[in-house]
C-alpha cells in the first residue's frame, strides 16, 4: 500500500525558489513534497520582479 504524498505548500515553493537564487538546496529537499513546474516559475518570476523593484528603489534613494 502505497502512501498519500501531501501536495508542497506556497511556503514549500518559496523555499525552492529562495534556496535556488542563492544556490544552496539539500537532496532532502528534492524528495520532500512533489512540486508542480508551473508553481515554481510563478514564484520565481514574482520574487525576481520584487528583487528588481527592490533594487530600482534603493537606487532612487541612494541618487536623489
């Protein structure tokens, strides 16, 4: 009997996505909840989107 495999959460996915921008994920990591491809890159393209208005802003600051 095989056992129900518990679909990733969002907090899941943003760890995947998170630990990938920096490089660092465990092999634990990869076996722990199956991920859909469609969340990740969703999750990715926001968190970059965030990373660059994030970065867009601090120069607004630092150059007025």
């Amino acid at each position: 009997m095989e056992a129900a495999v518990k679909p990733a959460s969002l907090l899941d996915v943003l760890k995947t996505v998170l630990s990938g921008f920096i490089g660092v994920r465990r092999k634990s990591d990869h076996e722990r909840a199956p991920l859909k491809p469609a969340h990740i890159v969703v999750a990715a393209v926001v968190l970059v989107a965030l990373f660059i208005f994030t970065l867009l802003a601090i120069v607004r600051i630092v150059t007025r």
